[in-house]
C-alpha cells in the first residue's frame, strides 16, 4: 500500500480513489505541481468525477489499479535468487510508471494553462473598449471612489419600495394611451371600433346616442391631458428633487476633494486654464484682434432687457449692480464660471474670495464691480471697452465663459458722452465679430418686438444665426400684457423677427424686487411655467423654458464651439510666433529677448548704481564745487551792493560801517536761501552727470526717457531739510564777523581772490563799453564794420566823459548836474545831440571801469601791506579794508561749502537715493507709465513674442486637458 499522508483536494478525487484503486492514495493539494494545483482548483467546482479533470484521473487511477501492487510468493523450490531478481524487476517497473505518470501531471498541467489564458484572451478581446468615456467621470471621482464607504452610502439611499411609490402606475397609463388610440382610429375610420364591438347594436343606436356618446368621449380626452399633466409635473418634481440630492452629494464629494487630493497637488480645472488663455488675449490686445477667434459666450441686449439678471441666474447669485432703468452696466465683464465644492467669486487681479452665500459678501461685491467699472470710465466718457474678469464657483454651476456687454441704447439721454451710443455699438461688434463666439441675444418680452435695437444688430454680425440663441425674458409680463399670447409662440419659433438663431427659450427673472433671492426667483419661475397656459395650451415646449435648460444648452454649445475650433486657434499663434521669432533672429541677433518688465528691471538696476555712486563723491569735490557755484552766486550782490557802495566813500571808517551793516542784512534775509538753492542744485547736477557719464559705458539708449523721468520725479520729490537754514546762517555770521588774518597765506590768498574776482568785472565792464560805442579804428578797417547813429553818439559821449575822468582822477561815482550840462553844451557843440539820461548810463560805465582799475592797483599795493596790518599801523596808501572784506567773504565761502558739503553727504544724498527708489517702485507698478517711457520696435517685439508664446503654452495645455477628458 502506498500512503503519502494528508487529506485529498476533493472529495471527488478522494472517493474516485478509493473506489478504483481499493487502497487509500491520498494526495495532498499543497504537494502537487503548481500547474496542476491551477487546473484543480479550475475544475473542481464541478463534483461529478466523470467530467473534467476527474475522468482523466479515474482513468490513469483504473490503469494503475491493474497493476499488481505486490509480487506474488515463488513456487516452492524455485530458488531465492530467481525471485531476487523477478522482485528487483517488479520496483524497477513500478518506478518506471510512477515516473511516467509524474511526466503526464506535469504535461496535463501545462497544456491546460495554456488553454486557460488562450480562453481568457479571446474573452477580453470581446469586451467592449470602454476607455473612450471615461470623461464622463472626473478624475477625482475615481481617485475618491476608494476613499467612499459604499456600504453607508447604500443604507442611506430610500428603500425599492419607496422609490416605487413615486413611479407611475403604467399599466392605467398603458389602458389610457390603447383607448385613446382606439379613440382616435375610430374618429379617421368611421368609428370602427363601435361597429367591431356590436355591430347590430350601433346600427340601432340613434343620433342623440351618438352624441352623448362625443361628449362622453371628449370628457375621456380632457381628463386624459389632465392626467398626462400631472404625470408631467410629477415626473418634473421627482427630478428636481433628485437633483437636489445630487447637487449635495455632488458637494459633498466636492468638499472631500477640496480636502484631500488638492492638499497634495493643486490641479486647475478645463475652464480654468481655457478662461486663462482669454485674460492673456485681453491684456494682449484690448480690441480682440482678429487672430483672436476663441469661443465665449456675447450676452447682449437692449438696455434693461434683464442680461444681467439672466447672467445671475446662470451663476446663480445677485453679483451685479442694479439699478431702476439706469445704466449699471458700463465695461465688458467676462464671467468664468466653474464646478467647485463652495459658491464664491474672486477677481482675476484680487486674492480675496466673496462668499455668494452671504448677504454681505454679495453687497461687497456688487460694490467692487461698481468701483471697477466706475474706475475703468476715463473721464468724459459713459463707458469702456476695458474688461473685468471674474470667476464664479459653485455646485451644479454649468462651466462656461460668458461676457456681460453694456446695454444697446436707443437715445443718449443727460449726463451721458455724445457718443455713448455709438461706443457701445463698437465694443458690441468688436466681440460678436468674432466667428466663433455665441451670441446670447436677450430680448424684453414685456414690451413691442417692434422696439428692439439688438436683433438687428445681432442680424448683421450672424445673418444664419448659427451661433445665436435667443432668450425671450420677463415672459410673466408677456402672457399678461399681451391680448394674443399666440405672439409669443412666434417669437420663440422665430416667425416674427427677421433674425435667426439656434435655439430659443423663454425665461422668468423674477417678479422685478431687487431683494429678490436666486432660490425664490427659481420658484416663481417654475411655478409659473407650470400653470402658464403656454405651456399647458402647447405654444412652448418643456425644454424651451427655465434658465436652467438655457444654461445647459448654453453651456453644451460653448463646449462644442470650443473643440471645434481651438486646435485651429492654436495653429494660428503658432505661426505667428514663428513669424516674430524671425523677425527678432533678423534684426536683434545678439541681444536678448528681454520684454518690457525686463528691461525696466535692467535700468533700475542701473540707475540705482548710478546713485549709490553719488554717495561716493569726495569731500574735496563736493567742496570745491559748492564753492565755485555759491560765489557765482552771490558776487554780483557782493560787488555791486556791498564793496562797490562802500569802497566809493573814499573812508576807512564809513568803508567798515556801511560793509557791517550791509554783509548783517544780506546774512539775516538772503543768504542762507541762496546757500541751500546752490547746494540743491549742485546735488542735481552731479545726479545728472553720473548718468550721462554712465550712460557713456556701453549703455542702451533705450533707457534714455525713463532715466530722465526718474531723475525729474525724484527731484520734485526732494524737499530739502529747512531746519539747517538756521544753523547755517548762525555759521555764516559768525564768519563774516571775524576780521583778524592769522598769517601771510590767508593775507595772499585774500588779495589773489580779490584781484582774480576785479579783472573778471572789469573784463565784463568793458566789454559792456565796447558793445555800447562800437567797433574802434581797427576793427573798422580790417573787419569792414561800422558803428551805427547810436554807437556814434555813445562814443562822442565816452569821449568827452574820459576827459572829465582825466581831469578830476578823484572824482566820486555821481555827476553833478551841472556838470551833465557842461557835458552836453561840449557834445551839442560838434553837433551831437545826446540825452542826459544816456550821459548818466555812459558815465556809470566808465567810472566804474576807472574805479576797477584803481582797486586793481591798490591791491598790488596791499601785496605788501600785511605787515602794517599786523601792526595796526595806519597808512593812507597801506590801509587795505577791501582786502580785509574779500578775505571775510572768501572764509565764510569755505564755511559754507564745508557745512553744505556735510549736510549733503550725511542726510540729502541718502534722501535722494531714497526718494529714487521710490520712483522706481512708483513707476513699476504703473505699466501705463512703463508703456510710455520704454517705447521701440525692439521692445514692442519682445512684448509680442512673450505674449504670443504664453498663449500658445496655455492653449496646448488647455487642449491637452480637453483631450483628456474626453
């Protein structure tokens, strides 16, 4: 007996054993081939052992019960040998078999498995390929479907019974349509099915009979439409209650994955990124140029025709202005409207999110869209053609792009533009030109069709209307005003306009309450479409009534307008941005494609390198400039008012008294102002010659304008600090009161001063002369110049002065009036006429050049004179208080520069930098202003490379993920 331990896989195999073979041959199922475990556990759900893979064993297990399990005994006196050997023959056999039967499991198993995976291949090539609608399904819902407890959500689902109960009974439905069918055939045939009935009994039956029986039947008839009218509402009533109950699992699943998926990406919708695409053409070209042909959706209409309310109705919010009659639309608002797990709008430019589900939200958004239109009207003007861009979320909310336009008036009335009504005409055109936009026209049912401005304009833009819908609103208006309700049958059969369209829908927007909510402006319309006679009587159909079938008829044509056309699009800007890459390779090969935003960071790296270089100036610098320019300055007031004066009395003491009191006044009153003007402009001028010597290092002219304006803007920004005007001119005073000169260099310097500051007025004096008596001999006769009637005069009057001069050397700054008579008795003589004021004028000018060049020999006599100085020592000819007053201006000059110099340095070159930074931030934050300063082909290009490419990437990504969700 042959035993191999453990328990049989079946008990087929267990029992088929132990009947053929008479022995137990049990086989454990953890010890067999893998293959052959495989096609065990194949086939052996089937128990009868005359099938399958139990009829190949119960035939090799009757084989092997043939064979004889034990040798039998030898015959008596055959030897032990023969039956050793007869023995060692028998294991030799049996082990042969025992082999063979291994070899055929093992083959048995591997043909099998074959023969499975070849079945199961041919039965997955027969399954449909589902894989083509898997856009039905969002992405999301697969990613939850494991994160769902299903078991819950079936115990939550109403029981079969329930859902039962609000199915119609269809066998009285059944019993109802067979009788009105045969009620009908019996009308065209003659009523056969009368006669069928009982033939001798309607021949019988007399005329009062038979119209009983009409009545009878049209009884049927009306209760029948009756009934099949409460089926209607009924069937209506179970689907919007189904679809409340979706609309909040929908959320529900929303939310989950609002809270788990995007926690670990954040994935932007279809809409999303096809919206996207269209804030970038709008920023790209306001006016929608004609590369520009990607679907939204147009809504327009007569002013006050209830756009915007429809436009609500479909977002499902009150997120518009509003207003009695009055124009509140006043710019083209796009809506992006999208499905998302909680209702909120939120500004394309904003990161604030309104809350649509709070009344105060939805008040701060009304208020916002207001200021932005308001914002965007320039002044003198109605309206604009600058675009708002909002997004709108929510449950159930269908996804589409629309765009609100401001309402089509007749007649500009008080308060409006002139040419309010001819700008809303363009910017309505400019948008339904597009070939594939959809145009949604809103009609005013409540007024005559005979008023309507739009339809004609909607006529002209798409005369087949294949891309129109038309929307009949405040139709409740309608049905009540109008004597022939069967005037609004042709409107949405489009038999009385002269326009055609796609679609059309009859809508209710409310009763007219601006507090009206979206949910009870949804059952007024529901309600009223159900017991409207319109409906009832068969002028319009179910599903060309309620906003919510025109928002999924909008919705469904946006979507096949899209995928018909945005591979095309892209094609277009393809080829437009080969076409700019070209031109740029052409005419800018070595530089950069740098946009307007990149150069402007360029030059304001640049200019605040140019100001930090400002702060680098020397201190020598500084002061020797302040110097120079604060005495060009002030000399002409210190010569003039104050040494000229008081060198003229011809005193020491009165010299001293009157330079006191006169350098005291000019000090208090004038200058510390000049000082601080001198120092303000300084600053400004070496601000600006840092930038035109940085300018010179291989610098782009195209920053040329922007550099300018910064440096006009930042000084105007500049105030200069009035507090240190006090302290300078305590600093001043003090140094115009020290007369004491310490040592021999202070004396020379003091004298180089005063000489260099005389010959430069009488180099300017004299010039002055010569311009007033014209040229002299030489002149005339190398230069062939002559002197004109008034310079001849003027001469003949020098003449005559310079001998007075001559005649009295000491004589004082005024002519007498005598001597003015004299003077002109002498001209009049060689017959010269000449005006005494002309005298005067002559004799200012030559007495000053005569007094210049008696200073200017003085003080080559005072070269030597610090000594007497030093001494105290008085001498007529050595006494040099002029020196004394140039040295006294020329140390307050070096003050003054010092304090300046520190003041600069410390606290104004630091504010200019700042003020610089400033206007650098200012200006790029205002791309109106960036526009007008960094202007050229070259700039224009890269703007239009940038934008064209980032367009052609959002629209690729766009199509990629429409593809996918198809």
């Amino acid at each position: 007996m042959l035993r191999v331990g453990g328990k049989a896989g079946c008990m087929a195999c267990r029992n088929l054993v132990s009947t053929n073979m008479g022995v137990r041959f049990l086989v454990p199922l953890q010890k067999l081939h893998p293959l052959s475990r495989a096609i065990h556990h194949r086939y052996s759900g089937n128990a009868n052992p005359q099938r399958g893979p139990h009829r190949t064993a119960a035939r090799y297990f009757t084989s092997m019960s043939r064979l004889p399990m034990r040798p039998p005994k030898p015959p008596p006196g055959s030897g032990g040998r023969n039956y050793q050997q007869q023995r060692n023959f028998w294991v030799a056999r049996l082990a042969a078999r025992l082999l063979k039967l291994r070899y055929l499991f093992l083959g048995t198993a591997v043909g099998g498995g074959y023969t499975a995976k070849k079945t199961y291949d041919e039965w997955k090539d027969m399954l449909p390929d589902l894989s083509e609608y898997n856009w039905v399904i969002p992405d999301f819902v697969w990613e939850l479907s494991e994160q769902i407890d299903f078991d819950k959500l079936a115990k939550a689902l109403p029981e079969m019974e329930e859902i039962s109960k609000l199915l119609p009974d269809l066998d009285k439905i059944g019993e109802n349509f067979t009788f009105l069918k045969s009620l009908l055939s019996s009308e065209t045939s003659g009523d056969p099915p009368l006669k069928a009935t009982d033939s001798s009994a309607a021949a019988s039956q007399d005329a009062s009979d038979r119209q009983y029986k009409k009545s009878s039947d049209k009884e049927k008839v009306d209760q029948l439409q009756e009934e099949l009218l409460r089926t209607q509402l009924k069937y209506q009533r179970m689907l919007e209650r189904l679809e409340k109950e979706n609309k909040e699992l929908r959320k529900v699943v929303l939310q989950k994955d609002d809270k788990g998926i995007h926690q670990r990406k954040v994935k932007k919708s279809l809409i999303d990124l096809y919206s996207e695409v269209l804030d970038i053409l709008s920023d790209y070209d306001a006016n929608y140029n004609t590369q520009d042909h990607l679907p939204r959706v147009v809504v327009v209409g007569d002013q006050s025709a209830g756009k915007t309310s429809v436009l609500e109705m479909i977002a499902q919010a009150r997120i518009f202005p509003r207003g009695s009659g009055e124009m509140m639309t006043r710019s083209p608002v796009k809506v992006t409207l999208s499905e998302g797990p909680h209702h909120v709008a939120i500004f394309k430019d904003s990161g604030r999110e309104f809350d649509l589900t709070k009344e105060e939200d939805l008040s701060a958004l009304r208020h916002e869209i207001e200021l932005r239109m308001r914002k965007s009207v320039k002044e003198g003007q109605t309206v604009s053609s600058e675009t708002i861009s909002l997004s709108v979320k929510g449950p159930g909310i269908q996804r589409m792009v629309l765009v609100d336009l401001p309402g089509v008036i007749s007649t500009v009335t008080t308060g409006m533009a002139s040419d309010t009504k001819e700008t809303i005409f363009s910017i309505s055109k400019a948008y339904m030109q597009n070939p594939n936009a959809i145009i949604l026209c809103i009609q005013d049912g409540s007024v005559d069709a005979e008023r309507s401005i739009v339809t004609d304009l909607v006529s002209q833009m798409d005369p087949q209307g294949k891309r129109t819908i038309f929307v009949l609103t405040k139709v409740d208006l309608a049905e009540k005003n109008l004597a022939s309700p069967s005037r609004i049958q042709q409107i949405v059969e489009g038999k009385l306009f002269p326009m055609k369209a796609l679609g059309y829908f009859a809508v209710v927007t409310g009763k007219g309450s601006t507090g009206e909510s979206i949910e009870s402006i949804k059952d007024y319309e529901e309600d009223f479409f159900q017991s409207s006679r319109l409906l009832r009587d068969g002028m319009l159909k179910a599903h060309q009534v309620t906003t919510k079938n025109l928002s999924l008829a909008v919705s469904d044509c946006f979507w096949k307008m899209v995928r018909e056309s945005v591979e095309q699009q892209a094609d277009v800007f393809k080829a437009s941005r080969f076409n700019l890459e070209t031109e740029w390779k052409n005419n800018y090969p070595r530089l950069r494609e740098l946009d307007r935003n990149e150069l402007y960071e360029k030059a304001k790296n640049e200019i605040l390198d140019e100001v930090i270089s400002l702060s680098q100036v020397t201190p020598q610098h500084w002061e020797a400039i302040l110097q120079k320019k604060l005495w060009e300055r002030v000399s002409t007031h210190v010569i003039e008012n104050i040494y000229l004066p008081a060198a003229q009395t011809m005193d020491s003491g009165t010299f001293n008294t009157t330079v006191d009191i006169k350098l005291k006044q000019w000090t208090d009153k004038q200058l510390p102002h000049k000082a601080l003007e001198v120092a303000w402009e300084t600053l400004q001028e070496e601000f600006a010659r840092f930038m035109a010597e940085y300018k010179g290092k291989d610098q782009d002219d195209i920053f040329d304008k922007l550099k300018e304006a910064v440096k006009d803007e930042s000084i105007k920004r500049h105030k200069w600090n009035e507090r240190a005007m006090d302290s300078l001119r305590v600093i001043q005073h003090n140094a115009l009161e020290d007369r004491s000169i310490t040592d021999k260099p202070q004396w020379d310097a003091a004298i180089q001063f005063m000489e260099e500051t005389l010959q430069s007025r009488l180099k300017d004096t004299e010039s002055v002369i010569r311009d007033m008596v014209g040229p002299d001999w030489k002149e005339r006769w190398l230069n062939w110049k002559n002197r004109t009637a008034d310079q001849h005069i003027r001469n003949e009057t020098k003449n005559e002065l310079d001998r007075l001069l001559k005649l009295h050397d000491d004589h004082t700054a005024y002519l007498a009036n005598d001597e003015v008579t004299t003077v002109r008795k002498n001209l009049e003589g060689r017959g010269v006429e000449v005006d005494p004021v002309l005298i005067k004028d002559t004799w200012h000018q030559l007495y000053r050049r005569h007094f210049l060049q008696k200073a200017l020999a003085h003080c080559n006599l005072c070269k030597r004179g610090f000594y007497y100085y030093q001494r105290h020592f008085v001498d007529s000819e050595l006494e040099c208080n002029d020196v004394v007053l140039f040295w006294r201006i020329q140390r307050m000059l070096v003050i003054t520069a010092n304090t300046l110099r520190q003041q600069l340095t410390n606290n104004e070159v630091r504010r200019m930098e700042k003020n610089v930074k400033e206007v650098l931030e200012d200006f790029g934050e205002d791309t109106e202003k960036k526009t007008q300063l960094i202007t050229g082909r070259r700039v224009q290009l890269a703007e239009d490379l940038k934008k064209v490419r980032e367009i052609q990437e959002k629209l690729e990504a766009f199509i990629e993920a429409l593809h996918k969700e198809k």
